[in-house]
C-alpha cells in the first residue's frame, strides 16, 4: 500500500520533491501525492496547472492532516519550527527541510520534542545521500586512507545562486538565521557523518565581499538604470517556483531587489576551521560569486588521500608509498541535489514501513545549526575559538 503524502510549500524544495517522487518509479510505487499546501492561492493554481495535479490544493494544511501517513515540511526557515510542532501534534511522519531551527534555542525545542515521539522524522540533509558522498564516506570508513588527519571541503555558489540569497527573504539573519545556518548546515552535518565525530571547537572568519554592500544603489533593479548589470533580475531572476503573475510582474512582490543594496546582513563568503572530539580537524569554505557550481573535497589520513569533485562526479584515491590512483566516476542524477533527494526520499519511505532507519535525524540537524550558530558568531567575534562541546 502506497504512503498517503502531502507537501507543505511550493517553493524551490517542495516542488523538487514532487518532481523527485513523479519522475522516479520506485519513488511513484511508495507514494501517493494527496495534496500541496501553501499560503499563496496563486502559486497552487500555477502547479495544479504545469504538473497536471489532480490531488488536493490547500490553504491551511491542517485541514488535510487527517487524510495522509506522512508530510514533507517544505516551508521557509523562520517557520520550520512552528510547522514541525504542529506536524507532530498530529502524530505524523514527516521530513523536515533545513535548517532544523534558526537559532540554538530553538533546535533544542524541537530536539527535545523528537525524544520521546515515536514517528519517523527525517531532517533534509541531501548531501548524506547522493551517490559522491556515499562514496566518500565508503572509502573513508573501509580505512583505505587510515586514519583521519583532516578534511577540507569548499562549496562555491554560481553568481545565480549566490545572488538568489543575496535577492531573497534568507538576505536577513532574523529569518535565516544566517547564510551558514541556511545554506550549509547540512555540509557541517556531512563533515559530522565522514569524521564520526561531532565538532568541538569552531572558529571562522567571513563577512559581506560583494553583495549587499552598495549603499548607493537603489533597492529595486526597476528603479534602477544599469541595465547591463549581470545582476539584474530580468537577467537573474530568484530561483522560486513563481505564479504566472510573479513571473510577469516580480517587482509587485519586490522580487527584484538589488543584490548589492545594503539592507542586507548576512555574509557572502566564510571560511570555518573544525576541531573534532576525535582530535580529526576540518575546514569548510563557502563563497558566492563563481562562474559556475562547485564543490571539493580533499581528505588526508595517515595512509593515503581522497581528493573528489562532487559536480563531476570523480573521486581520486592515492595511497602513501604508491604511485597508484584509484579513479572512480560516480553517476548521479542531473537534478534533485545530484540524486540526493532520490535517496533522501527512499530511505523515508523504507523507514516508515520499518525496512530502515533514518540516516538523518533530529540530533543530527541539532548539532548542525550548533556548529553553524556559533560560526556566525566567531565572525561576528573577529574569528573567536569557541568551545561547543557542551551546547
């Protein structure tokens, strides 16, 4: 029997699961779409209408509780605890997209109420579960490389990409809880899950480079005359699922905001130094203005190195005192975060008829805001070393 579903929010990540589930048919044989909720009538009349949906369309979707096994809680940063809690109030399964929470405090609610609930709750950590990564974390644990030494990894944003959060409601940290925590929570969960360890120790150094630091320009790209900026929304418009009248008239719903006016305060590059409870030591850098999408991975251990481009699909494994390299292509699909949204999908459905269990829980997306929280705050310290064992 099909898992009854519905799908809270039809913004960029509600949408892809849709489509995740729809274009995959072992995905389609597990479940059965029941209703799409969001607060935007528009926008549920635009996807009833480009999918063909012939389930439910809903306002308030608590009025469709009653009617499904499971939810996917799909809906912005600031709301994704208010949301959770009303899920579990209703005792249903549900994934719970990242962040867990935009603050410390209030991952801890929701960590709190996940120990004694007895339902299934996946926290939408993709990276755990595309094909590259899997791979990685294989090698890593078949101890072809030894022992752990360090980790680095980077995540460089197109300029598309980096000037959707610079353009977005996720520009200010009171409802993102900050580029780190809304962005790359689940990088600080995939350093968590290869080393085996939680972190203990973050510093980290970032701020504004290139977005949101030009007090004179205009707010909106309508009311400005730089019509060969690159920036410019009719050139790079938000990555949202829009409504045809969104789409027609973005500066209606001030869509077009300038990506470079200074109303904006989280930061468009960082760079995050780890130090393990296993005494492993990690960095992660992320920036925001490249010309394409890349991510890298670079692991040394005591007996060999891993050095893997995620976007490529390519993996090299060198051992110390050989001139061998193992190289390994990793296929993965184009879209759905490179297969790990397939993945993510699949093991919720096998958790819920007791086949599996979540590869990503609760405590895990707990520990992720941690470590992103206080990488904000040792920016906001000039590269403070803050002690984060005992959160």
């Amino acid at each position: 029997m099909k898992i009854k579903l519905g799908i809270i929010g039809t913004g960029q990540r509600g949408v892809s699961y849709y489509r995740t589930i729809v274009n995959d048919d072992l995905l389609r044989e597990l479940f059965s779409v029941k209703w799409i909720a969001d607060i935007n009538k528009e926008r549920l009349k635009h996807f009833s209408e480009l999918f063909n949906f012939k389930g439910e369309l809903l306002l308030d979707f608590e009025e469709g509780m009653s009617k499904v096994d499971a939810v996917i809680a799909a809906t912005p940063d600031y709301t994704h605890v208010e949301v959770f809690k009303k899920i579990m109030d209703y005792d249903k399964h549900f994934i719970a997209e990242k962040p867990l929470a935009t603050t410390i405090e209030d991952a801890k609610k929701v960590r709190d109420w996940a120990k004694d609930y007895d339902k299934v709750v996946l926290v939408a950590f993709p990276l755990r579960y595309t094909p590259f990564y899997r791979k990685v974390k294989e090698i890593v644990d078949l101890g072809l490389l030894g022992e752990l030494v360090f980790i680095r990894a980077c995540e460089v944003l197109s300029y598309v990409h980096g000037a959707n959060f610079a353009r977005r409601w996720h520009r200010k940290r009171e409802l993102s809880g900050g580029f780190l925590v809304t962005k790359n929570c689940h990088d600080f969960d995939m350093l968590h899950w290869v080393t085996k360890s939680l972190a203990a120790f973050v510093s980290a150094f970032g701020g504004r480079k290139f977005f949101g630091v030009r007090k004179d320009y205009p707010r909106y790209c309508h009311e400005c005359d730089r019509y060969d900026c690159i920036y410019r929304y009719s050139i790079c418009p938000i990555w949202y699922f829009l409504s045809e009248d969104e789409q027609k008239h973005p500066e209606k719903y001030g869509y077009d905001r300038c990506v470079f006016s200074a109303d904006m305060d989280i930061v468009d590059h960082a760079v995050i130094n780890i130090r393990h409870r296993n005494g492993v030591v990690s960095q992660f850098a992320v920036g925001t203005t490249g010309p394409r999408e890349v991510r890298r991975i670079h692991i040394l251990g005591t007996e060999g190195e891993l050095i893997g481009a995620f976007e490529d699909g390519i993996i090299e494994v060198r051992r110390t005192g050989t001139h061998d390299v193992m190289r390994i292509n990793v296929e993965a699909a184009s879209r759905g975060h490179y297969g790990g949204d397939q993945g993510l999908l699949l093991n919720f459905a096998l958790s819920i008829m007791g086949k599996d269990r979540p590869r990503s829980t609760v405590e895990d997306g707990y520990w992720a805001v941690v470590v992103a929280c206080k990488a904000e705050e040792s920016i906001a310290r000039g590269g403070a070393l803050l002690n984060i064992s005992e959160q």
